[in-house]
C-alpha cells in the first residue's frame, strides 16, 4: 500500500511540474456527521482543516491534491445501565485526498461553478472517557483506537475571482462524504449495540492564493 501511495505522489508531482497554473489554498469547513443506533438516528458537529492545491492542466480540468484535518464531538447516548455511562466521546480524522474537479464555465471569469468527485485516504481517531460509579467507588476510564479507511466524497460549490494582480480566489463548496467515525467506537465497544454512518456533510470555504500574474 505505501509503494502504490508513494508511486501516486510521484505521478502527481510530475503533474504538477508540468501544470500551466498553481495555486496553494487553505480550507476552513463546518460540517455535521451522521450516525445512528438501529434507527435512531444522531448527529455530531465536526470542524475541518485543509491545505493543498490545485494545479489547471487544461481548460476545465483542475486536480486538487489536499491534507485535511477533521475533529468534532460524538453525541452521548446513556447506557442503559446506571453503573456505567459515557461521559465524553470525541474524534479527529487525518485525511489525504485527490480531487479530479471540474470548472463549469470559464476559468478566467469573476465566477464559475464547480464539481468536486473526491477520493480520501483517512486515519480515524476515537477517544471515550467512561465515568463508572459502583459500590466500591467511582472512576474514570480513558481508551483510544484509530483505523485506517477509504473513502470517497463529492461536491459542488462556486469560486469568486478577486479583481486583482494575481490569480487569487475565494471557493464556497457544498460537500458530502463516506468517513465512517463509527467504526472506531465499534471497536472500542464490541460486543455493544453498533453505531452505523450515514454520511458527513457540510459546507467549506478554501481561499486560493495565485503564484502567477494574470495576464
């Protein structure tokens, strides 16, 4: 797996040496998970952090690559058992994805649509502090896991050209994808009722800071 990973870094530097334009972005994104127990079903605000860049090969065509950062709070649900409740469940993802977007309209323009099809690698974080109380006393109990996913995500969102010397902008994007957090408080609970995914979605905002003069 890290030889075919690193062989896919590879070809997308070459890409991007090869790229008519470069532009690095920084991302900023609210978003809202989705689990449920059976069928009810929760949901959990997350936050995200992103970094990487695009790179236009042609025309409509613009490849993204982006590291990303997702940490949000799982819901609590009382177990039924009064000796034992979870107090505190929280997550973080490590996600390194690659986006084929692409521009409907033209690039140049003070605005164009775009399509956002997403391919993620994602390292899953779950941590759950337990609160146990009994006839010997109370306690606290502090576990961790993380598991490792491939995921696949899509979106739409518009990007505003800035009137200005370089090629700067701003992108708006609605976006939705597979992360499963679930998972990694199945496994520290097995055995337990499971939690499943329904999906992660939200909105992100990415500024687009250009390395090149418009022309």
């Amino acid at each position: 797996m890290k030889k075919k990973l690193a062989f896919l870094l590879f070809l997308i530097a070459g890409y991007i040496g090869n790229a008519q334009e470069l532009r690095p972005f920084l991302g900023l994104g609210g978003l809202v998970h989705l689990y449920s127990f059976e069928k009810d079903l929760q949901s959990s605000p997350a936050v995200s952090l992103s970094t990487g860049v695009e790179y236009r090969l042609f025309g409509f065509f613009l490849p993204e690559i982006e590291a990303n950062y997702m940490f949000g709070k799982f819901k609590n649900r009382q177990d039924s058992n009064s000796i034992v409740s979870v107090s505190d469940k929280t997550f973080s993802t490590v996600n390194f994805s690659f986006t084929p977007k692409i521009a409907l309209g033209n690039y140049n323009d003070n605005a164009y649509i775009q399509i956002l099809p997403k391919y993620m690698y994602s390292i899953v974080n779950a941590k759950e502090t337990i609160s146990s109380t009994s006839q010997f006393g109370a306690g606290t109990t502090e576990r961790n896991t993380s598991i490792s996913q491939h995921n696949l995500g899509i979106g739409v969102g518009v990007v505003i050209n800035f009137d200005t010397w370089y090629s700067n902008a701003l992108a708006i994007n609605l976006c939705y994808n597979t992360i499963r957090v679930s998972n990694s408080f199945n496994k520290l609970n097995p055995g337990t009722e499971s939690t499943d995914n329904v999906g992660v979605y939200g909105i992100e905002f990415k500024y687009y800071f250009g390395v090149k003069r418009l022309k």
